[in-house]
C-alpha cells in the first residue's frame, strides 16, 4: 500500500488547477522519468481555464495549426468565404485541403446540408422473458410525455424527440434521441435519459436488469444504427466539377476520377469500410483539435458515404454524407482559449452556431476527398508526400 | 481571378516556417474576420520545427494534458510503472483512466502482447475480364522476389512481408503488407508500394486500369479487413480482478459487471459496432494527440473486440484486442517538442520503441474499459461527469 | 435468329400449365441433353395447381422430408406439441433438430414471442440536392394518410404502417413498412408502394431520379437495417436447461456449453457474421422447402442473434432473435399439394395462422441450435456426420 | 417419462428407410394432426435412396421445377448451352431468368471464372494469456506438414491448402482451408479439420480451451471473412449488352439501368447488405433445390457484389462476384433421382464436374440480376408479378 502512496500523481486537494500544481506533477515525472517536459508547461492561458476539460492538468500538448481557405460554402447556416484552422502534425494534409478549396471555390463553392440532428442515450431492460420485455415497450410508448417531461427536467437546452425501441432475447434496448442545442450533448442526454430511466424503474413492476448504456447509442464508435439513424449531424456536401477545372487544379480529367471512385466503391464493399470515400477523418481530426470537438468521436464522425456522378457534359458531380457528425459550439474543449480563438475565426463560437461549424466540417471534408481521389487518379499522391511531408526512412 | 488572388492566404515563397509568416497569415484573418488568434499564436518552438508536419503553420492548438497513472504494464516491451499523458478536453476522461489504472495496478498489473504488425497500401489493378485478373494474380505470386526488391528499394526500413489478394470483377485489389520500424509507416509503405507497382506495370501486359489505393488498405477508417489482418498492430491487453478489488475501486462486484457485459455484447452485434467495448477513442484520441500520432488514424485505431469471463472464483477476466492501432515513435509529429516530451516521458522516443508504445496503449485502453464499464452498472456514471465535466446546459 | 427460335425451350400458349406441355419441355431438354428427367416428371398433382408458382413447368424436385418431434411450443399462437416437417438432403439436420426437441421438452418448452411484424418495399426518390430531398422527406411525413390511402387501395389485407426515411447526397430512400396478413407480402407491398409513389410523382415537382427499390429493402439478402428494423417476423425463442438434463441428452455439461458460446460470440465478432449462433439456416432451409415459403428469403430469414446465460444455478438460458423471418400461410408456394399438407400437420394452413408459424419455425431453429452447440462441446459432431451422412469422400 | 414415449416419431430399429416405416410415421402425424400427407407420401423412388440425406424419412416436398434457357455460358468449364433446372414455388422468377438469359445469349453469352475454391473448418483454441496463444501460432505454422499429414490421412480427395490465424484476447482461431473435389466438403473439412487437431492437442502443452468450430469458418451464414477469402467457390460472371438489345429486350437503356445501379449501390452502403445487387439468392435457391445442393448454405452463397460500367459507346458491363457459392456434384443431396436428373440435364452429375456447375451457376444469377435491374427501371415489375405470380391479396 505504501508503494502505492508514494508512486501516486501529485494533487493539491484544495485546488489542483494552478501553475504550482501542475509543475508539483511535473516535477514529479521529471524525477521518476527524467522527461522535462518544458514545451508541455508552455501555455499562454492560466490553469483554472481547463477546469472541466482536464483532471491532473500538467499543460499542454501544442499542436501545429494551419489555415486552409478560402472555403467557399453554399450552407443554410455558413454562407460565404471561410478560412478554416486545422491542427495537425501531418504533413501535406492542409495543403491538400487547400487545394480542394480552391478548385471547390472556382466551381461555384460547396453546397452543404444538415439534414438531421439527433444526440442519444440507449439504455437496456432486462425482463424474464422477451414476452415481458415486448410488453414493455408498449407501456414505454404510451408514456412518452411523463419519459419526456422527467428527462427534460434536468436540462434547459436538451429536448426529446423519439426514443426507437429495439427488442432481442429478454431485453429492450430503448434509443433516446435528443436535441442538444449547441453542444454536443452527450453528458447531457446521459442525464436526461437517467431521469427517464428512474421515473421508469419508479413506476414498472418486472425490471430484471437495467444499465444505462448497452451499445445501442455507441458513443465513441462507429455503428450501422448510427450510419442509419444519425448521431450528432447527418450533413451532406455536394459540389458539380467541371472537366476543364478538374483539369486545371488536379492534374486529372473527370472520367478516370470518376473511374477510380467506382473502383473504390466495389473495394470499399469487399472490405467492409465504415467509409467508402477517401480521407474525412483527416479534415474531421484536424478540425476537431482546432475547435475544441470531443476528439474520441472521431470514431464514429469518420464515417461516411461518397456518391458521384459523371455528368453527359462530363461534370463531375461529388457528395459526401457524414452520418454521424458530432460538433459542438459551446461547453466541452470549445471555450478554452486556442479553440475558442479558432471558432471565432470561422465565426461559430457560442449559441446558435452549431450548424454553422456542421456545414463547414462538412464541406471541408469534401474537398480533401476531391484533392486526394484525385491525387491517386494523377498519380501525384506518393510525391506529394514526399515533398510536403516527413516521408523519411 | 483576382478575387481569388486578394482572398489567398498569405505565403512566403522563400520561408514559409518563419513566425513573420505565421504573423502575416493571423493578421490577414483577424483582418478578415476579427479573430485575434492570440492564444493560437503562442507556442513555445521555432516555426522551422513543423517543417513536414504542416503547411501555411499559422500557430497552436493547445490541447490540455493530464496525466494517469501509474500504470501497471506487464509487456515484453514495456515493464513497470508509466504515467500516462493525455491530451482532452473531456472532463472525468483522465479521472476515469486514473481510477482503472489503479484498480490494474492492484489486480497485478496489464498483461499486453503485440500479435502483429503491418501496414498497407492496397493497389487496384483492372483488366478486360476477372479471368485476365486471376492470371495477373497468379503473375503476382511467382514474381514476389522482384517485387520485395523494388519495393524495398525506396526504403531504409521498410520490409514487404507478403502481398494479399482479393480478386472480384475484372479487377484483383492487392494488399502489400509491410513491416515499417518504428514509423508508422503509411508514407513508406505508398512509396515502396508505388515502386513495385511501376515494375509491375512496365513488365505485364494487359492492366487495363490502375490505381494505388482503391479502399483496401483502408487508411483513416475502420475496415472489417483491418479487423481480420491487422493494420498497425494487433495488440490485446489483459487482466483478471478479484471480485474484492472490483468492490473496494469500483463500487460494484464482478457478477454485475459481467452480466452487463454480456448485454452490451448482444446490443452492439445489433447495433453493429466496430468495438464491443466501451470507449476505447477516448484513450487512443488523447494519447494519440498527447504524442504526435495522426489523429486520423483515430478511425481505424478506434476498432477494438471486447472478451470478458466471470471466473469460478467470482474473478472477472477481461480483455480487449485492438487490431488496428496506428502508432509510431518515430517521423511524423512525434518529433514535435510537447509530443516529443510525451514520449520521453514514456521512455518512447526514438527507434525501438513502437512497441513499447502500443503496449502502453493497450494498457491504457484496457484500464478505460474497467472504468467505465463499472461506472455505468454503479450508476456512477452521470454523477461523475456531473461532478467533473463541463455539464452545463 | 433462326437459331435462337429452334433453341428455345417448348411453350403451349394456349394453356402451358398440361402435362402435354410439361412432357414436350422433358422431350425438348431429353434430346438436346440425354437427361431423361423420369423423376422430375413423376408428381402427384395436376399441373394447373402450380400455376402463379412456376413459368415453364416441367416436373419437380423431390426433396426428402423427415419429421422432428415433437415439439413444445409455449407461444401465443403456438401452443403444445408439433411434429415439425423438414425437407432435406442433408444426413443428421433432422436426427439433430430431434435431439434439440427432445431435451427442450423436458425442459418444459420453448417459449416464442413474434416481437414484431413488417414487410417492405424501399423507393428511392433523387432531387437536384441534398436540401431538396430533405424538402421532400417533410412533405412525405405530412401527407402520409393520402399516402396510406392510395398504397392500402390496391390490396384487402394490407396495411401501411409507417415510412421510414433515409437521406443521403440528393437521394430520399423511403421505406414503407406494411402488415401483410397471411401472406409473406413483399408482392402486396410492392403493388401498394407502386400506387403510393404513382400518387407522389403526380403531386411533387422537382423529382429528379425514381426506383421502386434501391436496396433498402433488401428483399433476398441480409442487411442491418433488416436486423435493425425487422423484415417479416421479428422472433424470440427462449429456453432454460437444467444441468442435468444438458448432460443426460447432449452428454456434455452447461458450463462447457456457456464458454464455448462466448468464444464463438468473439469469433463471429472478428468474422463478422450475420449470425452468431450456429446454424438456423438448415432448420429455416428445411422448413421452408416443406412448407412452401420462398427459399430466396433464406438468405435474410439466416440472420440471428443468439444470446446465452449461464444462471447462479448452473442451469443454460438460450435464446435465438431472428430478426427477418419471412413466412407465410397464405399464397405464394403454400398451396401447392405436399406443401399445403405440411402446414396441415402443423395446424398452420390458412389466414389467420402466420404468427403460429413463426413461432413454430423459432422453436424449431433453437432446438437446432442446443444441439450442434452441445454436439461441437462433447466432440460428437463429426461422428454424428460420419454415422448419419454422406460423409464418403 | 410414458409420455415422452408415446408422442415419440415411430422409427423402426432394423431398417428405417422402408416404405412401411415411412407410412407408419405418416400415419402416426395423421392421428394426431389429422393431415393426412398424401402427396407427401408420393415419391418415385425408394426409401434406401435417401439413406444418409435424412432421417425419419416420411416422403417428400414435391418443388415445382420449370426451365430456363438457353442460357450461353463462356467458361473455362461449361461452354455452350444450357437449361436451367430451378425448381421454385415463386411465380415470374423462371420467366424472369429466361428473360435474362435470353439477353444475355444475344450479347454474346456470359463469361464466367471461378476465382478461388476452398472448404473450410475453423477451431478455436484458448490458452492462458493472448502471449501463450500468439505461440501457439507460430508452432501451427511450424508444423503445417505434419497437420496437413493427419488432416488428409481421412480423407482420398481432401487437400489441406493452407491455415489462416486470427488472434484475438487469449484465443487463436484457426482457419483450415481444404479443396474437396467435387463434394461440398463441410462433413469433409469437418473430419480433416478434427485429425488434425487430435494431434495438436497431443503434442502442444497448455491448451485451456479447444472447440472445433467456433464462427470462423461461418457455415450456413454469411460473413465478412468468407466474402475476403472465399467459402466454396468464389465466382465472377460478367456481360456486356449493347444498348439496342437492352432497349429491345428490357424495354429500358443502358443509362437509365446504369444509374440506377448507382443509386442501388448508396442504399446497400447505408443499409448494410450482404449483397448489393438484385436478388441473386432466387436463382441460388431454386438451383440449389433442383440439383440438390445444402439449401442451409442458400445463407452464405446468396452474398454478392455486383459492379457495373457504362462504357464510352453507350454499352452496359455487368458483373456479379459470388464469393462464397456452396455447390457440389457428389455426395450430399447431389445423388437423389430427381437432383441427379438436374444434374445430368446440366451434364453436371459426378466427378470432375463442381466447377461446370458453379460456372453455370454464376451465369445464371447474372441473367436474373439482368432482368430484374431493367424490370425496376421500365417499371414493369410490380406488373410482372400481377401477371405471372400469386399476387392475391
């Protein structure tokens, strides 16, 4: 047990966001490993500013950040010319993207579209058989309005929209889906989905098991009933390229770019991808560290579906569907000081943004994945790496 | 044209790793739209350091650090005690690794193992008819020696251990899989696989359609071939709690946890997710940005299988394999000084250590994965986040 | 052309369903081949009976059939015992379904719920854009009773239950979701979703693209949105086996049995079955050909979810979720002579008695799979094979 | 324990395969139920026949069994033309076939190559830690000769060709690839697969855990592993249709067909199917039927990727890839007189002749993915079914 205490992090009990507690730790690595981790305690903003995002604060990892831009976005909620921040250690990743964005630009911008928004919280019961369970669910749909009034109790911003029921063996899976306002809301959904949760241990006989969270809103993971039924933002970016700006930009023409994405798409199907387009998880990452996103839902906001057309003219017409989006413009990493600064510059901190970064996020995406199919097609991809990026051994 | 000239984001020809550059390029946004980037602007490094690891550098992402720990590791690469730096901006997520970590380290530590190790790049080759395309399959096979030559040529440590084929339609889809040090080596292995790729185009005759990546390699993006042959490396993490240990850290016993296990197995074979686990991106993500990995790789990384018994003794075994963990300690942004601090700290930097590292990951995960797992059958969850969190609205 | 008439195999269009015409289409192949098809001609209805159920009637199959039983069904429409006709050609399907129905009744039944009942057909409608196609979406939820009024003109029994929507780049996938009675249904549905979108192409401007299915229905395939959402009957089947009685009948014990249904859940995790349990295709293969279902549907009424408890007690609970189980009672092949006896023996001919027969076919399929389960656990799989098969080569 | 003795089938100790025993148990079923099973009861061969395809023999399931064709086959293995038996109780899917077919013959005929042959049995074994299992691994791979020694030792047609690993927690799945000569080769994979391990497990210390099958090898359903690496045969079939004929034969061009495929392509991603073309598991199944193939393994052989192209000239390529297509010409059900009849008709029937008939098989979906693509789009489909089909209610 003493060995315990003494190999134990430092923690100032009283208040452990200070520059003194984070050195204590600090120092305290220092000896055991002899890392000095001097960049890591340079951070232009004080201690307390990461209470709520951080337990054990010892500084900062400082990620290089880029602009890519203009991005030009035909949204609902972002209209216009946006310079986006992407922080990222990948070389040629920025480069790539800004190249998309200006071909994207000449060709009209990137129209954008939210079409559904939806955060959950999926909680299991238990019954003695699948009988009971069954009939459980009926009694969950006739009490809709005392589930929605219990579990809206506990947030200002959060409102029940449906819950989906999914029956299997003596359980009854329960998908709550909320809308979230600003954030991404899933601490918030998780405590109005308890609420509900304990009305409804309250007042049904025949509960055997009940957990919270059973794998049926997969936070932190792709999954199909997210692919099908949205987590977060379901957001579709679209763009119509015409050959000769195809030409121009990427070195390649629209029909072996179109080609080549056929190619992928019955790859992709073979090898069972989450996504069959290029690289969003790139622009997603690299977003999401800039803005102050939740970076473990790069799991499931990296899925995606890409469709594409060849026009009779020989445009090409490129989408690309992110069924499972998750962004926020307030509460989480959005407020501390660099990710703050980066959602003021695409002009999305605070209430009523949330869309607004959605469609950016969403057409951002989509032109790494003009730049990079393309690149493949020109065979210009392997050189590019080579020049840009740190392609050493 | 001119439009696009003025609204280009500044670059300086000569130098673009200068902070006079960065300056230019925040002042041109504050101009454009009024962010100051102030905090963004402040890092502790030279410019020049990012050279390779990102394009128009414009400042920092100062991502919050925290520390777990110590961590209990029973590898082959790595033994002992580490203290493990996380970069989030979630609050509970260090709390709550801390929490497993203790708990392991009581319960005897982590037992890691390394099963594999490979990265890919996947070319698509296409002919008049899927019987051209066995024939080249079979071309392939008997001119493996010549390929490994001219692919090894490109590289000081890349290795070609063997080429998968998967043939449908007119086209066979190959994927070269390489042992690449201690890069990751997605770089590497594009190149090394574009040489054999040339050889192979001015030797065979009759390749109708190619391209170097066609989503069987599957970079950025969880796959079911990633799960089945390793992207990365396949690392599986175990370790088996007394029931009491699981009472006095975790406030629940082993039967519960367990029984929740097994729903929450059956509800993601449903929900199809790529991880039956519980949260296994947070760990990855915050390692992952706290040492200089790609995020994007986030996606494939995020992959995990969970496997748990409840033992005769009431003890409850559990392990998680992840098979497509992309990791490096050398090249890419590992060299970045807070992430090259990160590493040190993990007495990870520098050649060697890969495995090492992904050892510590696995046993990071695993500990995430007791946690969590705990709290949603303690119903401690929502309290925690509640308490720790950023659980405003 | 000339040659493709005298090729063309023989047809009376006066009445094609004789036995003249059936004889003629034996001779032509007779000639042409050396098949004498003495078999396939020896059948013991008259040929107009198989008239809607087959083009170009020649003969038959004779599939071997062999009765299990009895069977304890404790179900809502199921109750009791029933001999359960399987028509195979595989040696030990119908010794090891016995031997399943023979311990389940001992211990006391299988109890089966229909959880859920629904039959599809998936339109898809294209606009210029994502936001058109979201337009469309709201507009089709608002003008539902029109849509339910023209899609439930065309048939007596069906009934639109709910759309459900899909949206993906310029694309709305709609998926009606039918009661269909009796009968299996996809045909009443795809006439009803015909007239439903006939009303909407008359009503809505700016469709751009129109199929009446578009794979989101996945008639004759697995899919996710079917295990998610259920295509034809959503069943339970569910049973409690006490050690002993596993031991007296499958000589192996529940513990045994219990692990190594948690290594095959981790097997078919990796593998990424649509099936975790072990075999319910053969009980649905065999059951079908007996009684007259469509045998394409096997292909999604395969899918299960199986899902074990090993209680406090040592005693196994079993269940199997088939999440597309397509039967019917009425139409399709049901009629047909030895097919209609069948379900005479199962007391399931007619309206009224589908539900009966699903539960009958989940019962069916878990005895199965308590069988091999065991079978594979005491090592008596392959002398099974190899003493009631055609194991020769 | 009476009870059970009087409800129990009658089977006759001496000799089972009688007509008396068959009619003792139809007559037994008759008591209790009242179903009579005359036609059941009426079959042209005797009872002995099905010796090792049943147990229980009762009668037979008569399957409406119609031709189409001529169906032009362009493979390496059947040449020529051919009528199709499928014996089915779905009316308009001969006569949509034969449509197909028709086109296709028109067009030049349908190219098909089967890729790949294998049979697999996939046991499981567990040891102490995931590093013991990683060893073991390695010792498999060391001793291949000895395993492939004692695996064909059971069998004169088996060969071992290979054994995959998947590692996962503290498991090794091994996968054992045979070839089978013209059987289907599960009972023969099965009893190979056994061998081999009886000698494993007497020469390797610390197995914990063995189980001979454990979802790795996926019979009867369909799987991810087994569309990567092939379960029976793995089969491409292509065609190319000139637009007259499309517009000739199938009232409908190549463009309007090619587009739709696209849009089918998007729906099967976000639906999740196992096969995103039309309805391959129709043609599967009736053949299946007709020539008596395992009708469980309609499961996995009903997975399939379509791909198709629209060339410059206006011409439409079509190509579907069954990767995991289950057909024998020996053993199994293959030798029944009305399957054999079916054979024979294919001049499919014995030895030397499995890849004749997959090659026909992979023809013949084709044809009806054909027909029923151009059916959605000429909107005649629903109208098909009116016409030919039972579409009743």
């Amino acid at each position: 047990m003493t060995t315990i205490q003494t190999s134990a992090i430092p923690r100032d009990r009283d208040d452990d966001y200070t520059r003194a507690a984070a050195e204590a730790r600090r120092e305290f690595v220092r000896e055991r490993t002899g890392a000095r981790l001097e960049h890591v305690g340079s951070h232009s903003f004080d201690p307390p500013e990461t209470r709520g995002n951080i337990e054990h604060f010892t500084g900062v990892a400082q990620v290089p950040l880029g602009l890519a831009g203009p991005l030009l976005v035909n949204g609902e909620h972002a209209g216009g010319e946006f310079y986006v921040p992407l922080a990222t250690s990948e070389g040629t990743l920025v480069a790539s993207y800004n190249r998309g964005m200006k071909l994207a630009r000449e060709a009209g911008g990137v129209t954008v579209t939210v079409l559904d928004d939806a955060m959950q919280r999926a909680p299991a019961f238990g019954f003695d058989s699948a009988r009971e369970a069954r009939e459980f669910g009926r009694w969950i749909d006739e009490h809709l309005d005392e589930l929605r009034e219990h579990a809206e109790a506990t947030t200002s911003l959060g409102r029940l929209r449906n819950i989906e029921q999914y029956g299997a063996s003596r359980f009854r899976y329960l998908r709550f889906n909320f809308t979230t306002g600003d954030g991404a809301g899933q601490n918030m959904a998780g405590k109005a989905t308890a609420a509900a949760c304990a009305w409804i241990r309250e007042h049904y006989d025949g509960i055997r098991h009940f957990q919270l969270e059973a794998n049926f809103a997969t936070d932190k993971k792709h999954s199909h009933v997210n692919t099908l039924h949205t987590r977060g933002k379901r957001v579709v970016a679209e763009v119509t390229i015409a050959p000769e700006l195809m030409e121009r930009h990427l070195n390649t023409g629209t029909g072996p770019v179109y080609r080549a994405r056929q190619v992928s798409n019955l790859g992709g199907l073979l090898s069972g991808v989450n996504n069959n387009g290029s690289h969003s998880a790139n622009a997603i990452a690299a977003l999401f560290i800039a803005t102050g996103q939740d970076a473990g839902n790069i799991a499931e906001s990296s899925s995606a579906a890409a469709y594409a057309e060849l026009r009779p003219d020989g445009s090409y017409y490129y989408s690309i569907t992110i069924p499972s989006l998750i962004v926020a413009t307030y509460g989480g990493g959005t407020g501390l000081p660099t990710q703050r600064e980066c959602l003021e510059l695409l002009g999305c901190y605070g209430e009523g943004k949330v869309r607004k970064l959605a469609e950016i996020a969403g057409a951002t995406v989509l032109c790494g994945e003009l730049s990079l199919g393309a690149a493949v097609v020109a065979e210009e991809w392997v050189d590019a790496h080579d020049r840009l990026g740190r392609n050493r051994p």
